[in-house]
C-alpha cells in the first residue's frame, strides 16, 4: 500500500510540472504573437498555441514545450489552426 501512494505522488507532481510548462509554453508563443496570427498576420483576441511539429509527425521530444518551436494561429472557423 505504502509503494503505490509514493508512485501516485510521483506521477502527480510530474503532471504539475508539465502542466507548468505548457503554461510557460503557451504565455511566451502568446506575447510573441502580440495579438497577431503568425500565419497570415491577422489581428484577433482569440489564438491557438501550435507545435509546429507534434511528437505524433515525428517531432523531437527535447523540444516539446520549447517557445521557439511552437506558433500563436488564429482560431475558430475557419482559423488557420484548422487548416
């Protein structure tokens, strides 16, 4: 019983520190973006953080919350994020 409580508290202190990340991920991409798609320029108060390469496409995991690697893109429909 002891072993599976150390395990589940491990794992949940993993999972803050990524959401902590992504967080981090998302408001750097956002600033940068300054309110702008970085795909086709256009102002608007709803954007999408974006990998530019997910894991699932052959990303690289080194740099899965990695500013650089990731774009603000307008959303909803239509929204270059849906394309």
């Amino acid at each position: 019983m002891r072993r599976r409580r150390t395990r589940l508290k491990r794992f949940g202190k993993r999972a803050a520190r990524e959401r902590e990340a992504l967080e981090r991920f998302r408001f750097v991409v956002l600033e940068r973006a300054g309110g702008r798609c970085e795909r086709c320029g256009t102002r608007t108060d709803h954007l999408d953080t974006h990998h530019k390469r997910p894991r699932s496409r052959g990303g690289p995991p080194e740099v899965k919350h990695d500013p650089a690697h990731g774009a603000a893109l307008c959303g909803g429909p239509g929204g270059c994020h849906r394309l």
